[in-house]
C-alpha cells in the first residue's frame, strides 16, 4: 500500500458538485492499494499516520502528532500511485489492484483509522471522479510504502 500524506489546514472532496468529505486541521490523505496488500499493511500505516510528528509545537517545531493536536483525516483511493511510467508516455496500472479487491481494503484502512484516531475519518467515494480542495501546510507532503518498512 502506498500512500501520500499532506499536512492541511484544511481539505474538501466533492463528488458530483456536491462536497462529501471536509477536514480542517489534519492530514489529506490518498490511498493506492496493490493486491498483495492486507490488514497488516493498513495496521502499520495507520499506526504511522497517527503518530507522524509533522505538527508544529509551540515552539515551531515540528514535533507534534496528529493524535497531539486532535487532528482529522481525510483519505482519498487514488490507484494512479501504482502508475508505471517505464515504457512509453502513457502511464500503466497493471500494479493497481482491481476494485473488488482494493474496496474493501480502503474500507479497512478508513474503519482502522477510525478506530485508532478514535474519531470519524472523512472519505471520498471509492471509485468516483473526485475533485479535491486542500490548503497544503508547509508544505509537508511525505510518500509511505508500506513494502518499505525497513
């Protein structure tokens, strides 16, 4: 599972004309799921999210969780993280898993989020042409693999 992690002051996803997920203080976070994944990758990540020290302390340094500052997630399937540019002009998505497979591990990743923020996680629509807003603070926008954990 690789993810892509930005620190917002705030963050919308509208589907349609119509905003279904907004965040303010938090992390936007897009989601590309490989068939190979499972519950131990989303345990892991979602585990490194939370506790992340990308926050501002009160001294301007960044040393402060998600969990620190009470912060929300919004978290966004996007599976063009898994493009392959090797060959040609025109991206291939043949590592994305298919959706049967990677629904219901989105579904897992945001019910683990839930659970260990302890907080409601706000989503996109799995599968939907998604328009998403984000105020990018710092910027901070960090990658995470979960394939490289060492």
């Amino acid at each position: 599972m690789k993810i892509v992690v930005q620190r917002v002051s705030e963050a919308s996803v509208k589907v349609e004309g119509k905003i279904i997920g907004k965040i303010d203080t938090g992390l936007l976070i897009f989601i590309g799921i490989i068939a190979e994944d499972t519950q131990e990758d989303i345990d892991w990540l979602v585990n490194k999210i939370v506790n992340l020290r990308i926050f501002h302390d009160s001294d301007g340094i960044m040393n402060l969780s998600l969990k620190d500052v009470d912060g929300n997630i919004l978290a966004i399937s996007q599976f063009t993280l898994h493009a392959s540019t090797k060959k040609g002009n025109r991206p291939s998505y043949i590592y994305a898993a298919r959706p049967e497979i990677a629904k219901p591990l989105y579904d897992a990743f945001v019910n683990t989020a839930k659970t260990v923020l302890g907080k409601p996680v706000q989503t996109g629509v799995f599968g939907a042409d998604m328009k998403v807003n984000l105020v990018n603070e710092g910027p901070v926008t960090i990658i995470i693999d979960s394939k490289n954990r060492l």
